[in-house]
C-alpha cells in the first residue's frame, strides 16, 4: 500500500440523516487531511441492503455540503480508487473471500437461525460465552452448493486466529485483546452480499486509506479487522478512535432519544384519556401492531416521519440529534461546526471560536481526549448567538434565506432589502427561527394572527380595558399620518403617551400586541412601519373588535 499521502474516510450508511456524532467524526477526518495535505474520502456503505433508506444517501451528502464537509473523493466527485459506493464494489469482495476460503482462512457454513439459537442456549445453561464451533474438517464448495440448494443459509466465516492481538491506537495508545475473545464471525452472508466487517477491510485497502478515524464503539472491531488484514495480505492502516459524543446527563447521544420523548408523551396523553392505542396508530399512519409495539419500547416499529406526526399531534419538541435537525432549528452551519469540533478535541489555549482555518493549524491527536464528550446544548445555544452577532449582513441573509427554504417558512418570498432589514431588526436573535417568532406576523395575513391570551389578559385588559383605550386612541392619531415613516410613526406614539399622562410602553405594548397578536416583535415604530398603514389601521380595529 502507498501511504505516502494522507487519505482518510468517512464511510456512513444511508440509513438516514446524518447524526450529529457522525457529523464529528467526518470533520475530524477532513481535517487531518486538510492538516497534511491528503485527501478526504466519502464512502457509501449500502451493503446492508435491508437496512437502507431510499433518499438516505442524498441527505447525507446535502448534509456534509451544508456544514462545508467536502469530499476530494466520493460518489459525486468520483476519484482513482472508485465506485464509492460499496454496492457497487461486489467483485472486489468475492475475489476477496474466494481467496481465503482457497487459503483455508474462511470457510463456508449453514446453521439455520434456529440452530444458532439452540447452540447459544446451550452456552447460556452451561455459564460459558458463546462461541461459534468451527468445524474440525472445513466444508468443501460442493458441500455448500448442496446445502443451498436445499434450501439452507449459506454463510462465509473468517477463521480467527486462536491468540492475542495488540493494536496500536494513536489516541489510545496500545490496546491488548486475549486469544479466543472473538469467534468466527460471518464475512459473507446467505444473500450474497459481504457483512460490514469484511467490506471494510476491503475497501480500506483498494481505496489506499491511511489512517481510520472513527468513534470509540468501534474498537471492539478493530482486531477482526487486523486479523482479515493480515490474512489477505494487507497492510493495516493506523487506527485513531474518537471519544463518543453524550448527552449533557452522560447518556449516549442517540436518534432513539427522539423515540423516548415522543413516547413519553404519547403515554401521558393516553394515561390522561385524551389518546388511546389506536389513536398513536391512527396519527402516526401506522397498523395497531406496529404502535402498541413502539409503545412497549421497540423504536424500530415505527419510523422518523411517523414519530414525528405524533409528535407534531402531541405538541412535543424533539431533541435535536442529526445535523438536519439543526438545520431546521435555525442553527449556523458555521457555528455548529465549530462546537461539534471541540467536544472531545482542545486546540488549547481555552480557544472557543475558530475559524475553519483555524481548526485545521490546531488539530492534532495530542489535542484529543480519552473520554466520551458532553453535547451541552445551552453552550451550542450560546455560540450560535455569537456568531449571528458577529456574522455579516450578506452572510445572515443567505443563511436565513436557506433556512426559510428548508423549513419553507412564508418569509422566504420577501425580497432582499425588506429581508435585510428585518433581520437587522431582529439583532440579538440566537437562531434564524428568532427572526420569524419575533417578525413572522408582520408578514402574515391580518385573518390569520392568533392572540397569546396573556398578552390579551396582561396588556389590553389589565386597569378596566387600559390598553384598549389606548388603542382606540391610538387609531386617529395613526391615521392621521400622511408620511408613514418610522419617525412620523414614532412621533405619533409619543405624543399621545405625553397627551395621556403615560409611559411609552403604555401607548407602544398595546399596539404591538394588536399588530402581532403578542408581546414580542421588532421596534414598535419600525414593526409599524413594515407592516404598512392600510394593515396596522386593519389589524387595531380587528384587535378592537375582539373586546
């Protein structure tokens, strides 16, 4: 293998969005490659095809695109070491395993599951680990067709070597695992297609990869990959594991958290007799099995987009955990990138912001941790307000754009310098979505702006109906202007705040309630300003209409 040049990989699934975790790990491996001038490499592992989501593999690419991941090699830009996608790599595989089982490291088997089953329970009862028993005499081809054609899963085990095996680590340091620790695993399965551990091995040698950076859970598997390594006659790569990413509570970061809370919900809805059984199945699209399975814990039941119509049903907000789920949020892709960087890694220094640049110079494995690191959602909350701070006005507008795209929010349709200047507006936001909680119902239709009852009960009703009178007040001082500018607007609040003996916040906190239905938007005269003459007059006396 030339391992003169630096060449990494990220090599996800297409089972889905991109978790967050994932995300890391594929920034770490582009910038060690970008640290030492090698090549970033993006694998499709789709080999599972059982697993294998339609659509997976466009957002994960959509994904890497929007934190600014990009591949010098993948299934978009191709490269000298393709096909990236491991469906279409089979021949490398077969000619693979047609080598070790000719060299007699793997060999060919056909338990039916409940035959494993047996074999396992009998393990269990006599208190031992269950190991796969390999045959003293290794089946021969003929044997295998015959077991097939009777209609028996035909498996390809690799044959483990019976001793101990030290793997160096570059984060880890030298990570020893005892003789007999693994069994032979299955590389080739009854359909044809090769496992993961086996396809990994592969391609990690044809795609010429250098270094494997990837998360801690998978040290497990590095032996029985050194061990495939060694029998095909492969250099193995280096090896670094990353700490995990956990929750703040120090659970792992999982989609199933999303399960958790939505059912969570559910229950408590039935538990209240507001939901029943079939009513989960009936909001999620689901058959009455499925969602009485999914309420007794079996997450795989049902899927994200039937969890989700639960929990759009139920009122519930999910925790985000994959990368589009931050992207909806509103969340810069800048700002995410920098935090996901540093949980596990420290450029040292006490540095928090950095630039992508930046992170590049200060990477290195001296700089990552051993232990698992805490996704500290407030913290992210806190960066990501920095860098809306501190973003420029053209930078704002693109990403807000892009995000009123995704989540096809009705303000993606007002043109740049009425955009501009609401987000102006807006300063102080903590994500895009504060743009339209704070100005979205300037721009909605004056039927549709739904009053907060406490805003109503607070600010228009307190004193015997005071924010009323105001407003009533308020409505010929308001049209009566000819020139509807911010300081025509302006001055007419606070002449009648002087005219009636009270504060600005009197006069102003009544009419912002009845232009947005709250007590939250832009600068009231600028609000006021936006929303034009013709709707602010319409909107006071619709607000007036409601007493």
């Amino acid at each position: 293998m030339n391992t003169d040049m630096v060449r990494a990989r990220f090599a996800p699934s297409p089972t889905g969005y991109l978790h967050v975790g994932g995300a890391r790990t594929a920034l770490f491996n582009w910038l060690f490659c970008r640290k030492h001038g090698g090549r970033f490499i993006l694998r499709i592992e789709d080999t599972d095809i059982l697993r294998n989501i339609e659509g997976a593999e466009r957002k994960l690419l959509d994904d890497l695109t929007w934190l600014g991941i990009e591949p010098d090699e993948g299934p978009d830009q191709g490269g000298p070491y393709g096909p990236y996608r491991q469906s279409e790599r089979r021949d490398l595989y077969e000619a693979a395993v047609n080598k070790l089982l000719e060299e007699g490291k793997a060999y060919y088997a056909w338990d039916t599951p409940d035959e494993l089953d047996v074999l396992r329970k009998a393990a269990q009862a006599e208190k031992r680990t269950f190991r796969y028993p390999r045959p003293a005499t290794l089946p021969t081809k003929a044997e295998a067709d015959r077991a097939r054609a009777e209609g028996r899963p035909v498996v390809v085990r690799f044959r483990v070597p019976d001793e101990p095996i030290t793997v160096h680590d570059e984060i880890l340091g030298d990570v020893t695992f005892g003789a007999g620790e693994m069994e032979d695993l299955v590389i080739y399965k009854s359909n044809g297609w090769p496992t993961y551990h086996f396809a990994v091995v592969v391609d990690d040698y044809h795609m010429q990869i250098s270094h494997v950076l990837r998360a801690q859970e998978h040290l497990m598997n590095t032996p029985k990959h050194v061990f495939m390594q060694r029998a095909l006659g492969y250099e193995p790569p280096k090896f670094a594991h990353l700490p995990l990413v956990f929750n703040i509570d120090g659970t792992k970061m999982s989609k199933r958290d999303k399960h958790k809370v939505v059912r969570k919900a559910a229950k408590d809805l039935i538990k209240a007799g507001k939901w029943s059984a079939d009513d989960v199945a009936r909001i999620a699209q689901a058959t009455s099995k499925a969602a009485e399975a999914w309420l007794d814990k079996a997450d795989t039941e049902l899927d994200m987009e039937q969890v989700t119509r639960l929990a759009a049903s139920a009122g519930v907000v999910m925790p985000e955990i994959d990368v589009h789920d931050f992207k909806l949020s509103g969340y810069l892709p800048e700002a995410l990138t920098n935090f996901v960087a540093l949980i596990g890694w420290s450029p040292g220094g006490d540095r928090e912001m950095l630039t992508r640049q930046e992170m590049v110079e200060y990477f290195s494995f001296d700089g990552i941790n051993k232990a698992a690191g805490r996704f500290d959602r407030e913290k992210l909350l806190a960066v990501n307000t920095t860098y809306c701070a501190e973003a420029k006005p053209e930078r704002l507008l693109a990403a807000f754009r892009d995000w009123a795209a995704c989540v096809d929010s009705s303000m993606k349709s007002l043109d740049d310098a009425t955009l501009s200047r609401v987000i102006e507006l807006c300063k102080g936001m903590r994500t895009l979505a504060d743009v339209v909680s704070k100005a979205g119902p300037l721009f909605a239709p004056d039927d549709s702006i739904v009053f907060d009852p406490d805003a109503v009960t607070k600010i228009l009703q307190k004193k015997n109906g005071q924010g009323y009178a105001m407003l009533e007040q308020m409505l010929p001082a308001l049209e009566s202007i000819s020139a509807w500018t911010v300081s025509e607007i302006d001055g007419a609040i606070k002449g009648l705040a002087e005219s009636a003996g009270v504060s600005m916040g009197d006069v102003a906190q009544p009419l912002r309630v009845a232009i947005a239905g709250r007590a939250v938007s832009p600068a009231i005269a600028e609000s006021v300003e936006l929303l034009g003459k013709e709707k602010t007059l319409n909107r006071v006396r619709l607000c007036l209409s409601r007493r």
